[in-house]
C-alpha cells in the first residue's frame, strides 16, 4: 500500500424516522467513516500530514456533498485523532466520521 491514502467506508444505514401517513416519505442517516493514514520521517511528522490532508478532505466533502438543506445534508461529524505515545511510531492513522441525512419520497421511487 503506497501511503498516505484515504480510505472511505460506510459503516451504517438506518431510517430513524418515517414520515406522513403509511410511510410516504423515509428519512435515512448514512454514516461513512474516512481513515486518513499517513507515514513520516518520524511520529510528530505523519501527525502533522494527517492533519493537513483531513483538512483537504473536509474541504471536498463540504463543497461537493450536502448542497439541499431539505433532502440531503450533512447533519454531523467528528474526528478520532490518532494519538501514539511513541516517538519512534512512523505511521499515523486519523478516522473522520460523517453522518448524512437523506429524504427520500417514497410514493416516487423506481420499483424494480
């Protein structure tokens, strides 16, 4: 594996609520998890790249994903930041985690 690389995974789908009378609309939450990993000359230095490339990677999500406040958003997020205590560590891996609500009109969807 070449590093760093950004890794994306959808760790869970689920529909909290339904809305209006016998369903008519569905209300989903995806939550996608990012693991940035990256390798340095040291602990401090595959932190810090880390850092800057979770960076880049929020500014995509917030300017590409989430743009229909009513249908489709982004509604959460955080991050565990990689925290070794070991100064001789050389890789470092950060996990973002997002949460995206999706409205859906259920009366409207393809039926297959």
């Amino acid at each position: 594996q070449i590093l760093p690389s950004v890794q994306l995974l959808i760790r869970r789908i689920e529909s909290p609520d339904m809305y209006g009378l016998a369903g008519q609309s569905a209300q989903f939450h995806f939550e996608v998890e990012i693991y940035i990993i990256t390798k340095g000359t040291n602990y401090r230095d595959a932190y810090r790249q880390g850092m800057e490339i979770i960076g880049e990677v929020l500014d995509e999500v917030y300017a590409k994903t989430g743009l229909k406040g009513s249908t489709d958003s982004l509604i959460g997020h955080s991050a565990r930041l990689d925290s070794r205590m070991d100064p001789d560590d050389q890789i470092c891996v950060h996990v973002v985690t997002l949460t995206y609500m999706r409205r859906v009109d259920m009366q409207r969807r393809a039926i297959v």
